[in-house]
C-alpha cells in the first residue's frame, strides 16, 4: 500500500452506510415484501383465469414450450432435483451475499443495488396485488409436471394450506430478475476480464424457474423490463452527492501498468489514476 490508495481508501469508508440502519432497512423491507404478499392471497380464481391468458399470449408470441425445458431437466431424477434445490436455496442467500460484499468492498455501488432491489421488489409487489397469477405447475393446460412435490425438495406446501408464501405471486420472477441484477452488479464492479461469466447465474436460474415449472417466460421478461427501468431512472453517485458514477467497467492506465513489476510508472497529464477511477466506478484492485 502507498500513499496514493490510503485517501481514496478513507473516502471509501466515509462513504459506507451505517450498518445498523442498512441492516434494520433491509429487515424492514423483507418484512413489508412478505406481509405485502400476503394480501394477495385468496384469489384462486382470478389467478387461474390470468394463468390462461398469459398461456394463451405465450402461444400467441410463439415463446419456447416451458415443457421443452423441463423435458431436458427430467432426463434423470438427479438434475431435477439440483434444479429444485437452486431454487430453493440460492436465490435468497446469493442477493444478501452480493449486497454484503458491495457493503463491504464498493459501498457507492451498494446504495445504488439497494436501491434498485427495492424499487423492483416493490413494483413487483403491486403487481402480484393486481394481477395475481398461478405458476404453470398449477394449470393443467401445460401438462407440467411440479417438480418440486414430485422430486423435492419443495418451498411449497399446499395452496390450501400454505399460510407462509403466497404461490399466485408468480409474475414478475424475482427468482429471475434479482439474480439479474447481481450478475450486472458484479459486471460493473469488478475489473476481471472474466466478469461477464456472472451471466451465467441469471441464465441458470432461468432455466431453473422456468424447468421446474415455478414460473412462465413471460414472468422473467416483465422483471427483466422492471430492471431495465429501475437501472435507467436509479444510478449511483459519488459519496459527496454532486454527480452519477459511471456504470462502465474500469480501464487499466499507464499508472497500472507498473503494478507488480516493483516499478513505478507516472501517469500521463491529464490521466485519471487508478485509485481516483476506483473512487468514482468501484473498480477491485
């Protein structure tokens, strides 16, 4: 470490939130999502008769069979029941580790996820109170299998009975849209050339949703329009408040080119150094 990280590293930790008042905040928000959900319940009807409508636009559109996919994930009982598994376990504790790790590491960036997690997380709610909407495992017309009760593990008890989830909540995915967001997230934060790898995790969680029968195509395009308006109208500013960080990755200088090397080299005149560039995009060092 030299003299030029040490202020941008003190910045930094002026600029991180309090931890106590994230965590009650992000608490708070869960709570008011899950009660939120709640309300929506009881809608049996009217969540069957969008269900077929939404089938009915899907084969309009000429989207992919949902049936295609599962097909390729009931090839072996081992398959379905990993995909039942990610579904049931990655989708939550993966969006609290990315958002734990921006804290951390770019706390700028955290308060634009958060932000942009909330603002989709509550635009998805009003949704689920207007158009209520049973997931295709549900309608016969699909011929899908429910993995979940077939296979297991399941997150679902009976809709008649399961007092904790709200199962005519399927559209928008926000299976689909927060690993979404952590993917872009930790494309704009990091610096590796290998960043565009975090794809992958919305694109499996896709197929999981999707194979499982869980949720409709249509389910993750609507919270992928959701995201696209949440990141547009929210952007991430500098710790002063005078202006937006820019979202593009960080680019290497002339002053990087000597790190490792035990050499110093000067940066140009009229070059940004790394370590102001990191103030301003968060960029790993």
């Amino acid at each position: 470490m030299n003299a030029r990280t040490e202020p941008s590293e003190a910045k930094t930790a002026i600029a991180r939130p309090p931890l106590v008042r994230e965590l009650l905040l992000v608490a708070g928000l869960f709570v008011v999502y899950k009660f939120g959900r709640q309300l929506a319940t009881g809608h049996t009807a009217e969540a069957f008769r969008n269900a077929d409508r939404v089938w009915d636009l899907e084969r309009t559109l000429q989207l992919p069979g949902e049936g295609s996919v599962q097909d390729l994930l009931l090839h072996g009982d081992t398959l379905i029941h990993l995909a039942n598994t990610y579904y049931a376990t990655v989708h939550f504790p993966a969006t609290v580790a990315f958002l734990v790790w921006l804290y951390l590491r770019r706390p700028t960036h955290y308060v634009w996820a958060r932000r942009v997690l909330a603002a989709v997380t509550a635009a998805a709610l009003l949704v689920h109170l207007t158009f209520p909407l049973a997931p295709p495992r549900m309608l016969a017309a699909t011929g899908l299998v429910d993995t979940g009760q077939v296979y297991g593990p399941s997150v679902y008890g009976s809709p008649q009975t399961d007092q904790l989830s709200n199962q005519f909540a399927a559209m928008p995915s926000l299976h689909f849209g927060w690993a979404l967001m952590v993917a872009i997230g930790l494309i704009v934060t990091t610096r590796s050339r290998r960043r565009l790898l975090w794809l992958l995790h919305p694109l499996l969680t896709l197929l999981v949703i999707v194979g499982t029968a869980n949720h409709y195509w249509l389910d993750a395009i609507v919270a992928t329009v959701m995201l696209g308006i949440a990141l547009a109208v929210i952007r991430p500013r500098a710790s002063s408040g005078a202006g937006p960080v820019s979202l593009r990755p960080p680019k290497r200088t002339a002053t990087t080119a000597g790190r490792g090397t035990g050499k110093l080299v000067p940066a140009a005149r009229g070059e940004a150094t790394v370590d102001d560039e990191s103030e301003l995009v968060g960029a790993a060092r």
